[in-house]
C-alpha cells in the first residue's frame, strides 16, 4: 500500500506521493487512483530538504498515465506539501519545463510559470508564424505554450460552450503534434475573464487549470483585452496571474483535504 495526500487548488485535485515509496509502474498507479478518486493527477515529489529554500523533484502523471511537463495548479499543491515537511514559506520545484519558485502566504501561494511563447517551435505546432485567431473547429484559435501547449479561443460566454462536443476536435488537431489543451474565455469586467479548459491527458474538462489561467491572460493581453495583472476565474475559483515581470506567476489557495493509501498497480493488473 501506498500513501497518499489529497490536495486541490480552486477545484483542481491532486493526490501527492513521497517519491521515496517505491511505485514500479507510476502511470498504471496514477491511471487507477485518478478513477478511483477522481481526481486529476498524481503528483510524485522527490524532497530535497538539504537546501535553502528547500526544492524538490516534480513528477505529474495525469489520469491517462501519461506525464504532464508542468502544472500550475499541481505546483502550487506541491509547494504547499514541501512547505508542510519543512515550515518553510518558500519552495524550489524542477519540474520538466524548469526550475519554479513558489511563496506561501497562508493557503494562498504564488508559482512562477516561466515566460509565456507563441512561437510555433515553442508550442509546438506546425505552423510557419504563431497561430493567432486561427479557425479552428468553428472557433478562433491562438496558440500559446504556458508549461504546456494550450489553444484558447475567446467567446461572448463560456457557459455556451459545449466543451465535451467541440473540445477534442481542436485538442487532436493537426496543427498540434504533440495535442493541446484548449482553453475557452469570456470576459468578466474589467481585466477579468472566465474560463474552462479541456485538458489533455484527462481528457475532459477540470474544474481548474492552472497553465490555462495563464494562456487566458497571455493571449489576451496579446490582443488587447487586459493589462498586466489579470483574474481568471474558472469554475473551481479565482486565480490572479501577473504578467509584469520576466517570468509570468500565478496565485490562488490550496487546501489539503485528507489522506489515504493505495494499492499498487501494474499495466497488467489494469488490462485484466
């Protein structure tokens, strides 16, 4: 059996392993316990507790098995665990798209997500210029990489989307080789918008993403729509991203909701 902890933030939930228990075969784990549970991802933190601020080693395995390069949500759930076994109120974390500081302040914490691209390398998608309010699958689409690609299209109102129809299509899109979340938005006052995402690797829609909330206000303040400190408030709550420095940061409260253990899984076991 396997120990876990269950964390979410604004909805998104995750349930956090200490890397140091020996799971042979994470995707089939994760694959289990996200049904199991519900919940969209695991978390495996390897602690580092040696430095200062202490860091550790961020693995995201979505309910697919597959492995997410970042997650502003997970981070900021993994900072909150790294903070709990240290006290410290600030947090290093290697995640597959770079190193992230994350501040505590209460069960507000704050992540850095590196710096938004929309270049096509970067997303990656096979286009010669950035994807900027591209047609796609009946909506106008532009291309960002927060961590992970997302494609976000802006409407009048998120709650007239049929995200479960009209998602996948542009998830599978040609023009992504690797896929895309995607990401929808709808103004909400005065730099301020709604938002639900279609993640990739879950599959459906989550009640928060995280590298979302950034896309949203990347893009829009792209075209226009926003300054540089923006609300973003999908249906799980409110994140708030600011985008004045070098490195885009997102912000909004975690919780720690209970513990439990799990039983290990293989492929094998899933398929019999």
């Amino acid at each position: 059996m396997i120990p876990y902890e269950r964390y979410h933030g604004t909805g998104n939930d995750f349930a956090i392993v200490d890397a140091s228990n020996y799971v042979p075969d994470r995707g089939a784990f994760a694959e289990r316990l996200c049904s199991d549970l519900g919940i969209d991802g695991v978390l495996f933190l390897a602690l580092e507790d040696r430095y200062t601020p202490p860091r550790a080693v961020m693995t995201l395995r979505q309910p697919d098995g597959s492995t997410a390069d970042m997650c502003g949500n997970g981070a900021r759930c993994a900072a909150r665990w790294v903070a709990e076994q240290t006290g410290a109120d600030a947090v290093m974390l290697d995640t597959q798209a770079g190193t992230r500081r994350a501040d505590l302040d209460g069960a507000e914490v704050t992540v850095e997500m590196g710096e938004p691209s929309f270049a096509p390398r970067d997303v990656p998608a096979f286009r010669d210029e950035p994807m900027e309010r591209e047609e796609l699958a009946g909506y106008e689409v532009t291309a960002v990489n927060t961590g992970v690609p997302h494609a976000v299209a802006f409407v009048d109102d998120v709650d007239d989307v049929d995200i479960e129809a009209d998602a996948p299509e542009i998830r599978h899109h040609e023009a992504f080789p690797e896929g895309a979340n995607v990401t929808f938005a709808s103004p909400d006052g005065e730099d301020a918008f709604r938002q639900r995402t279609f993640e990739r690797g879950v599959e459906g829609e989550t009640d928060s993403c995280g590298t979302g909330a950034v896309a949203v206000a990347a893009v829009a303040r792209r075209e226009g729509r926003c300054g540089d400190r923006v609300a973003v408030r999908p249906p799980g709550g409110e994140l708030r991203v600011d985008l004045s420095g070098t490195t885009a940061t997102l912000r909004g409260p975690t919780e720690h909701e209970l513990d439990g253990e799990a039983e290990v899984v293989s492929a094998r076991q899933l398929d019999a």
